[in-house]
C-alpha cells in the first residue's frame, strides 16, 4: 500500500530498538496535509515483522512500547470479524524465548484495553472475545489487596447479557467470573472486602428439581 496504505509515510529512518534486538519504522497517515494516526512497522527474530497503528498503537506507547509489559508485536492489527474491532497481539522475548503474550482489541463500543499475563492466557482458554465474557472493557486494574483484574463485555449479539471479569492472584490463581457473582465481587473489593479473592472459575449448579 506504500504511503496509500494504513501506516502512511515513514517519519524516520528505519532504527535498531535500545535493546538491540529488533529493528523498527515509524509512520504517520497524513489526512488533508495533517496528520490524522501514527503507526510503526516492528521485525523481531523471533515474533516476525508486524504493524500497528492509531489508537492501538498509541495505548502500547502509553504502556511502555516494547519495554512495557505487553512487549513486542506477535501479529499485524487485523478486524477480529465484528464490525469495528480489531486486535493486536503481543509477546514479552527474552534471550530467543517467548516469556508472555498480551493483546490490545480497539472496539467502538468499549474503546481500545490491553490484557496480558495470566489474566490474558485465561481468557483466552475460555474462548477470548467468542467467549460469554466477550471483548475486554478495562485495562488490568489492581485492588487493593492486590489482585489483578479486567473486565469483559461481550459486543451486541446473542450473547450480549454474558460478562464479567478475570481475577488473578499470585496465592489462589487466576479465575473468571461472570455476570453477577463479578458484580458481587467487585463492589466487595471496593467496600467491606469480606470475600477475598476467588479460588476458582464460576460453576453453573441446577438446584431442586428433578
């Protein structure tokens, strides 16, 4: 797409990264001679050669670039399949390994959010933004007795009424929660604190009947 495409027109020479491992270019989509996003090219040994650009990529800048905790690029920006949403996903490289993976979905409906860590890898075992939880609509957040955690709405469908959220905890692990028992837990956290952190995932129970 050269300077037709998403990214634009480079803005720099192509540089080596401070870590000396991946090599980058930055780009800005000029609009009537403004410029309306920025963007990057990154190529790293190990995740390959990706992009990103606008929101998506001004909130991994916000987050520390590739010397955040998201890390560096492991697949271009790409629609998830709902109008209006994309993902980009990313990996934390040390000494030629991949050490963990994150995201960053921009939707129209609930903004651009990043997850990583645990509270990633446990979304996306549930079947990521396919799942009741659906697209993320938080940051990870941190309680204060130190959990971590994100919430999840799904986007207009047939799941609409599922959500909830992802907690993880160093002591009990990483659980989802959905709807209301998420409700529940997230203004204990804010108020008396009486729950604690959940020890497992939610489990649908029939009670009585035959």
């Amino acid at each position: 797409g050269e300077q037709r495409g998403v990214l634009g027109y480079p803005t720099r020479d192509t540089s080596s990264t401070p870590d000396g491992t991946s090599t980058f270019g930055h780009f800005a989509k000029l609009v009537h001679g403004r410029i309306s996003y920025r963007g990057a090219i990154f190529a790293n040994p190990v995740l390959g050669v990706h992009d990103l650009w606008g929101p998506t990529y001004e909130k991994w800048v916000s987050q520390g670039a590739e010397a955040g905790a998201l890390g560096y690029p492991s697949t271009d920006q790409a629609p998830t399949g709902y109008p209006g949403a994309s993902v980009t996903k990313f990996a934390v490289v040390t000494s030629g390994k991949v050490q963990s993976m994150g995201a960053i979905y921009d939707t129209v409906q609930f903004g651009v959010h990043s997850i990583l860590g645990p509270v990633y890898g446990k979304w996306v075992a549930t079947g990521a933004e396919r799942s009741q939880l659906g697209y993320p609509t938080s940051d990870e957040l941190t309680t204060a007795g130190g959990a971590h955690f994100a919430t999840f709405r799904p986007l207009p469908g047939p799941n609409a009424a599922g959500g909830g959220g992802i907690v993880s905890t160093p002591s009990y692990g990483t659980w989802a929660l959905l709807g209301t028992i998420f409700t529940v837990w997230r203004a204990d956290e804010a108020g008396p604190q009486l729950l604690g952190a959940p020890v497992a995932d939610e489990v649908r129970q029939h009670v009585g009947g035959v």
